[in-house]
C-alpha cells in the first residue's frame, strides 16, 4: 500500500511543480504595462493668419480700358478769331491704344487721341469754305494717379493730365492764308481735361476689380473640409473675424497685401456651422504687418481606435523568423501611458509573450517626418522574448510597430496642405484667377494625448499669391460728344 501512495505523492509533486512552472513562465512572459492615461483634453488653438497678396497686372488694366473705351471724346465748335469771322469743328476720336505704365509710385497714362478739324463758316463765304481742306493730326495727352484703395475694397484713382503733344503743329489752310490753332486747341484741352480723367477715374473706379476675388478667399476659408468620412464624420471650418489690406503699387502690378485673421473650428455636423459673415469692409493694414509668410494653426486627431484597427490589419498574424525562433504577433494594442505611446504586443509561436513597448512622439521639424524617440520594450522583465537573447528578432518586430505608427501618423499630418489649398484655391478657375500655395513649412507640432486620442497643434507657415487674370469687362463704353460735352454710353 505504501508504494502507490508513494508514487501518486510524486505525481502530484511533479503536477505541482510544472503548474508552478507554467504559472512562472507565464509571469515572466508578461511585463507590468505602463500605467495608461485616462484624462480627456480640451484643446485650444490659436488664430490664424492667412497674408495674401491679391495682385492685378497692369497690362491687364491697360486691356480693359482698350476694350471699354472708344468714339469721340471732343466734339466742339471754336471760333478762330474774336471777329467770329471763321468757325471750325473740333473731333478728339480714340483710334489708337491708350497705353497705362508704372513708375512704382504712379500709374502713367499716355491717351493718344486723333484730331479733325474742319472748317464750318468763314469770311470768304459759304462756297471757298468748302474748298478748304480738312485738317487732320494726333494729340498725345500724357496724365497721372496715385492708386488707392477705399473701405469697399474698390480702386480709387485721381487722373490729372501731365502735359499734351501734338504730332505734327495744328495749322489749317484758308485759301492763300494758314491759321495755327494750337492756342484755341490747348484751352479746348484744358478746359474738357476733367471730363477726360474723370471718365478714367470712374471706370477703373467701378471695375471692382480686387474685391471679387478677395470675397471669395474669405467665404471660401468658412466652407467646411471634411477631414474625416468614416463615422463619426468631422470637418473643419475657419471663422473670418477680420480682414485688413493695402494697396501697393510696383511696374507690372497693383497689388493689394490682404491679411485674414481666422479661427480653426471642429465640427461633427455642418448642419450646426454658422453662415459665413459676408466681406466686411477695408481695415487698413499697417506697414508693419505685410509680409508674404502665412502662419497658419491648426488641430488635427486620430482615435487609439482607428490606430489599433490598422496596426492590426498591418500587423497581426505577421511571422517573424530569425535563427531558429518564429514569433507571430497575436494582437496590438495602441494607448497613451505616463510614458507616452506604449504598444501591448501579444506573441505566439515559439516565444508566447505579452509586452510593452513604450516611446515618445515627436515631429522632426528639419526634416518634416514624425518619429518615435526611443521606442523599444521595457527592460525591467523576465520576459522570455527579451532573454532569449535573439535581439535581431526583437529589432525587427519593434521597427515594424514603429513603422506602421509613424505612416499613419505621418500621412494625417502630410494632408495638413492639402486642407489649406482646398480651404483657400477651391472653386477658383484659372482662367479668372491664378491661385498658388507654395513653400509649406510645419513650423511646430505639439503632440498631446488622451484615454482616447492622439491630438496635434499643427503651426505652419506657407507663402500664397493671387493673380486676376481676367475680369468680365461689361459693355462697350462710346464716347461721344454732340453738345459739346463728353457722354458715356453703354453700347447695346
């Protein structure tokens, strides 16, 4: 009877001694996981500044008054003596292009005008007059403007006329005698000259030419992006709360410098944005304050959800071999710790292990790439997997996790400019407008973690140009003058 009490007594010491094994083995392949953060965050951003040069080429204001602009400008009877014996009629008719330039400072206008002057009455009688040849020259009249800008983001300009030249000397022939009229002609000048910059004055005046493109940068910015389609949906939407600007004028362009200050929104339904304000008025920009660089904040998030989801579509069931050891990776975990982004990595295979690997985020500025600074597994563990001393294995499967994290994290960063270029060039054909956003430079990226996601403050910089290439002119403008004054008409 002792015997198998015996032998049953050192079966159940052997039991007990591969359960307590089992149990050890099973601890030692296990490592304490660090401690998971379980705060939420509320993350504040600052505005934004978008500086946008809105220029407009002035060969293009050049081309728009060519093709507005034609007919007479002057019809006048003058009389050439004060005896009001000879009466002739004076025609001042547009043929030829007018010419617009730039000296930096001013607009130059060189408005070349063609002159007929025929005679209508004379002391020689009704039938001599009518011998009397037409009288035909050109006049160049070269005139001035500042450029300026008013509260309704229109062009103000203030034509003066500079000086007047006549091509060849106006000299009418009145049978044996010939008559210079350049002094009744020059005070017929001066004394129309203001209806001549003022019909300049009010059509580039009434062109609107900066404000439509300018209001649709600031009702574009207040669209909502979707940045999100699976469930639940997000969008983000920039608020307008003020626009400045001001007029600058260089050789090829009028430029207006525009800067639009904003406030990066989230929002999960657009049923709930508000309308966007409307282009208020000119604020004037200060000196100070122009400069080509936007600085541009934004928010951008992944949920610890998504990551898992995708670190174990990429990863899970993955094998890995190295001197006779093969591991798969069973299941990932992804969640924020006290030591930052920690990864729960569950083993199978030859080596059955549950670990942690742990590491910082951070955006590598000089370089635009996001990295994990010192991810490996923790050290402080028994852990088999560790032990086994297979350290090429264990380099291998930590740069896999490592990899996948920084890809998907990298790409939600890299869609970062393609935001701001929907944001500001959405809708804008290049035949009516030329929009460019170049030079995009992350500036900062500050990462802050939650129980539920990866948060980014995203400061960056990026130059951005908008170029009018084209405006819908309106109707043909006929100058005209039958009683002695300029007309303007629309044509039908």
């Amino acid at each position: 009877m002792k015997k198998p009490v015996i032998i049953i007594g050192i079966a159940v010491a052997i039991l007990a001694a591969a359960l307590a094994l089992f149990i050890q083995n099973r601890i030692n392949n296990q490592v304490n996981a660090p401690k998971a953060i379980t705060e939420d965050i509320v993350i504040d951003v600052l505005p934004s500044a978008f500086n946008i040069p809105v220029s407009y080429d002035i060969e293009k204001l050049e081309e728009l008054l060519n093709n507005k602009l034609s007919g007479k400008f002057l019809e006048k009877n003058i009389f050439l003596q004060e005896t009001k014996k000879e009466q002739i009629t004076l025609t001042l008719t547009k043929q030829s292009n007018i010419e617009i330039s730039s000296n930096g400072k001013e607009l130059l206008c060189r408005f070349p005008l063609h002159v007929d002057a025929k005679l209508i009455e004379s002391r020689f009688g009704n039938f001599l007059t009518k011998q009397v040849s037409d009288f035909h020259t050109t006049i160049i009249i070269t005139l001035s403007t500042p450029v300026d800008i008013d509260n309704k983001w229109r062009i103000v300009t203030h034509f003066r006329i500079n000086k007047h030249r006549w091509i060849n000397e106006p000299i009418v022939k009145l049978g044996p005698f010939r008559k210079n009229i350049k002094k009744e002609l020059d005070q017929a000048i001066v004394e129309s000259g203001h209806e001549l910059t003022e019909m300049l004055d009010n059509e580039i005046f009434k062109q609107e030419i900066l404000r439509p493109a300018i209001a649709d940068v600031w009702l574009d910015l207040q669209d909502p992006i979707m940045i999100k389609k699976e469930h639940p949906q997000a969008w983000i939407r920039f608020f307008c709360n003020d626009i400045k600007g001001k007029i600058d004028l260089n050789r090829n362009n009028i430029t207006c410098y525009t800067r639009v200050n904003a406030q990066m929104l989230m929002l999960t339904d657009t049923a709930t944005a508000v309308i966007p304000k409307p282009l208020p008025d000119l604020k004037p920009l200060k000196e100070a304050e122009i400069t080509p660089r936007s600085d541009i904040n934004l928010y951008a998030y992944t949920s610890f959800d998504i990551i898992n989801e995708q670190l174990n579509r990429l990863l899970k069931g993955k094998i890995f071999t190295s001197r006779g050891y093969t591991v798969s990776i069973k299941k990932l975990k992804a969640y924020a710790s006290i030591k930052g982004l920690s990864v729960q990595v569950i083993t199978d295979k030859d080596i059955k292990g549950d670990l942690v690997a742990s590491g910082q985020l951070f955006y590598d500025v000089p370089h635009q790439k996001l990295i994990v600074q010192k991810f490996d597994f923790s050290l402080d563990t028994k852990n088999n997997f560790i032990n086994t001393g297979e350290e090429i294995l264990h380099d291998v499967i930590r740069d896999s996790i490592a990899s996948k994290l920084t890809f998907d994290l990298d790409h939600l960063i890299g869609r970062v400019p393609t935001i701001i270029n929907t944001a500001l060039a959405k809708g804008k054909p290049g035949k009516v407008i030329h929009f460019t956003v170049d030079n995009f430079v992350i500036n900062k990226c500050a990462i802050i973690m939650d129980n539920k996601n990866i948060n980014f403050k995203i400061n960056a910089g990026l130059d951005a140009d908008l170029k009018i290439i084209n405006i819908k002119s309106g109707k043909l403008i006929r100058i005209r003058d039958k009683r002695n004054r300029i007309i303007h008409r629309d044509a039908l």
